[in-house]
C-alpha cells in the first residue's frame, strides 16, 4: 500500500509553471476565465481541481477473466469518465468547488469519487463502461470513439439514481431542444403523457424566469454532441466555433484527440487546446474502510498539456450540463448568437421541433438487467 502511494505521486505544481509561456491572453478553462500574469495560481487551481482519470493497473479483472489493466487501450473511456466526473461535480459540489490536498473534502466528493474506482459494483468504473460497450459492438480491450463513449455513459447514467442525469447524445449533428425538455421534464415513474405535456408548456411560458417552480421537476441535463469537423484534418472554418464552447458556463470541454491517442480537452489559450492526457499507468486504488478514497493519484498536479488545434482528430464530441432548465435556456442563447451566427458551415445545429423524418423520440428508461454483465 505505502509503496503504492509513492508510486502514484505526481510531480508538484511549482516544477511546471514555466511550461505556459507570459501571455495578456485569456485562458479559458470549462467556461471560467484566467489570466496568467496575474493569477496563475488560480489558473491551476483550477487545473487540479478536475477528476483525473489514468490508466490503471491491478485491478480485478474485467468480466471475471478479462483484463486487469487498461493500458494502451481505455484512454477514451478515461476521457469519458472525466467529463461525467465533471458533470457529478457541478451537480453535487458547484463549478467554483477546489481541491486542496489534505484538505478534508465533503462526503459528496468521496461519493462521486467511488463512482469511478476500478470495480465491477461501481456505477462509472472501467468494468461497467467496458462491458456496456459489447452492446455497442465494442470487444473488452479494444479502443473506443467519442461516439461510442457517449452512448456507455447514457446507459450507466440511467443506474445513477444518486445523481439522476438526463443524458442527450444528438443524432445527425442536430440538438433537438424539445426532445430535451421533454426528457428532462420527464416524470420518475412515466406517468401519462398530459403531465409532461403540461410540465413542457408550463415551461416555455416560464422561460428565463429562474423561480423554483419552474425547476422543482428538471433532472439536470448532459448534453453530448459528437461531431466530424472535417474529413482528414479539422476544417479551419470550425475552429472559432470549436473555442467558444470552452467559454460557455455550461461546458464540460470535449472528448477527442489523435487516432488511438485520446484526451479530454477542457480549455485553450490562443490556437492551442488546454486537456488533461490519461496516458499515464497507475496501480489500482481502493476506498479506505469509512468511504474515502486516497485522491492524491485522481489529480493533476502539474501544468496541463497543450496541443495546437490544427493537430486535432476532426472526430470530437463536445459535452455540457444544464442543473437547471433556465441554464439550458441560456445554452441556447448562446449557441444561437455564438456558434449559428455564421452562415457559413454550422459546427452543428440547433432545431426547436423534432425533425418529422426522424423516429419517435422515447426517453431512455432504465432497462431490466438479468445477465452478470453491465
């Protein structure tokens, strides 16, 4: 255990200051705002504040007989994992919530950590997203999309009834927003469709008005938008688009990468993205006999990487969390005047109705599970 721990030590903050340059340009980091010349200890407060995510070794192995380690081919899932660890955060503990080390965390924190540790009965491990992943045609052991990432954690979600998320992964490049609402205003137990109809009109008409009545019935929103920017290489036309969602309060960054090389981006400074790289093998840790986990190896204590956006797999998936119905209205807003503003090629669209050519939409509910697996 003692020689595990030393293991996991990560090199202190103070070593990497010096890898981001002096700059009057703002860095934007999940919709917060800094500035390196005069606050660059928030700047990584902020950085370590984050859920890390690595590689892992010595863990049970995965369906009994599987792997017990995740290196060389779970980077994706790691990422996945780090953008709803995001998500929990904001939900649980508020986006302006730090971590300080040895600092006693609240109950919460440890709550959401658990949720991650590498074991078959944690709702968010390695085990279960790697094994919901057989029903998306994905093997144990081999190497996950942005798509298909997304599509694990709309599942695993509808077993998190701590949490109680309303995923939405758009089809098609298109955010269909009354598909949303109505997901969102969905009631527990799907009672008649009359009530969610009136939960969808009493919310429009109270749009912007952030009283309690009108959000008593929202479950908080994880909006998952995948997206091809470009054939080969990312299409520059995106690119302006691609950096304002990073400065969106609602933003949980993005999913993405390099072919096989996978990371989460969270923000960037000029032409470079900012994103946290789970390529690094840590050994298995466990939660302690009261409930808390040794956190020291789950974050970033050091600068951050940067890549320059041009280098940017053009396959990514954007994420965001709306707590609340007013928050999503104003994602809206700012999708409309940010991102559609160009007429030219849209990063993706954003519709009021449901496309009529489309399927029905039927929110997800949580499926019966009779098999060992996920």
């Amino acid at each position: 255990s003692v020689l595990s721990r030393y293991e996991n030590q990560i090199t202190i903050l103070s070593d990497y200051l010096e890898e981001f340059p002096e700059t009057d340009e703002p860095v934007w980091i999940l919709g917060r705002q800094h500035h390196l010349n005069t606050d660059k200890s928030k700047f990584l407060l902020d950085i370590s504040a984050r859920l890390w995510f690595t590689y892992r070794r010595k863990f049970s192995p995965i369906g009994g007989t599987g792997p017990s380690s995740d290196a060389g081919w779970g980077c994706m899932l790691r990422c996945g994992q780090m953008m709803l660890a995001q998500a929990l955060i904001c939900r649980h503990l508020g986006r302006d919530w730090q971590w300080e080390k040895h600092k006693k965390q609240p109950e919460e924190y440890h709550r959401i950590l658990r949720c991650f540790l590498d074991r078959k009965d944690c709702c968010y491990s390695i085990h279960q997203m790697a094994q919901m992943g057989v029903g998306e045609g994905k093997s144990i052991g081999e190497w996950f999309g942005p798509n298909t990432v997304a599509q694990v954690l709309k599942k695993l979600a509808l077993f998190d009834e701590w949490t109680s998320l309303a995923v939405y992964v758009s089809m098609d490049n298109t955010v269909v927003i009354e598909d949303i609402k109505k997901m969102c205003w969905s009631p527990p137990q799907s009672s008649s469709a009359a009530h969610s109809s009136a939960h969808l009109h009493r919310s429009a008409l109270g749009r912007n008005k952030n009283t309690a009545g009108f959000c008593t019935g929202w479950k908080p929103l994880l909006l998952i938008i995948p997206l091809r920017l470009g054939i080969n290489h990312i299409n520059p036309v995106y690119i302006d688009a691609f950096k304002e969602c990073f400065k969106m309060p609602q933003s949980l960054g993005a999913l993405g990468g390099k072919p096989n090389n996978a990371y989460y981006f969270i923000g960037f400074l000029g032409n470079e993205l900012i994103y946290l790289d789970p390529h690094t093998t840590q050994s298995f840790v466990d939660w302690e006999e009261n409930g808390t986990v040794d956190d020291q190896s789950f974050h970033c204590q050091q600068a951050p990487h940067r890549m320059k956006i041009m280098n940017l797999d053009p396959s990514v998936a954007l994420g965001f969390f709306c707590k609340e119905e007013c928050d999503f209205d104003n994602w809206c807003s700012l999708v409309q005047k940010e991102i559609l503003k160009q007429q030219s090629l849209r990063m993706f669209e954003l519709v009021q109705k449901h496309p009529p050519h489309w399927p029905p939409f039927i929110p997800p509910t949580k499926p019966e599970v009779t098999t060992t697996g996920a």
